[in-house]
C-alpha cells in the first residue's frame, strides 16, 4: 500500500477512529469503500460489521476508563454504560446481553444503570 499518499495520509486518522481499516486496492471488494485519487483507486476502507462496531465501543471505553468492564468498580462500570449509550452501543440488537456479560453483571443491571441515566 502506498502509505505515503496524502489521501491516506489525510483520512487515516478518521479510519482509526472508527476503527476501521485501510486495505490495498488489490483487496478491495464490495464491502470497501473506495479511496480514489485523480481517477485512480488509491486504496480501500473496510468498515465495521454491527458486532464490530460493539466490541470497537467497548475496547474505546476501557482504554478511557483504564480497565476492563469487568474489573471496573460500581461507579466506573455507570460511566461505561452511560458511554456506551451516548455512543449509540445499545442500539445494537442483543448489546446489552454482551456488555452484561463483559462487565460480569445481569442486564437487569444495565437496564437500571440505563434507567437512572436517562432519568426513566
């Protein structure tokens, strides 16, 4: 990959950020996005799949919060919750099973974090 071309240059730090990546023209399939350049493909930008994106959520909240959801106190793992639902986390079909089951608690509780969080 050309990784000195200004146009990678210029998107890979919005790529990172949404953790996606940047792949060869070569490997390009339907599922990239294209990155062309005066007409000439450049590279690709393979996003995230639905549970991708989830576990990309949780990965950012950890490294915030210095630990993972699991080992996090009572308090910490609310800001988890109320990071992860600003962050859309729980849009996603059966995410507040899987964020449950990383942090070690029952969805009930990440039904009542979610609750007092949205002042239901």
């Amino acid at each position: 990959m050309r990784d000195g071309h200004p146009l990678l240059a210029a998107v890979r730090p919005l790529v990172e950020a949404m953790g996606a990546e940047i792949v060869d023209p070569d490997k390009t399939d339907g599922d990239c996005i294209p990155l062309e350049w005066e007409g000439k493909l450049v590279a690709g930008v393979r996003v995230l799949t639905l549970h991708d994106a989830l576990v990309h959520l949780v990965t950012q909240v950890e490294g915030e919060l210095g630990g993972r959801l699991a080992e996090l106190g009572r308090v910490q793992k609310q800001v988890a919750v109320r990071l992860l639902d600003e962050r859309g986390a729980f849009r996603l079909r059966k995410s507040i099973n899987e964020v449950a089951d990383l942090m070690g608690v029952s969805r009930i509780t990440i039904y009542n974090y979610l609750n007092s969080i949205r002042g239901e």
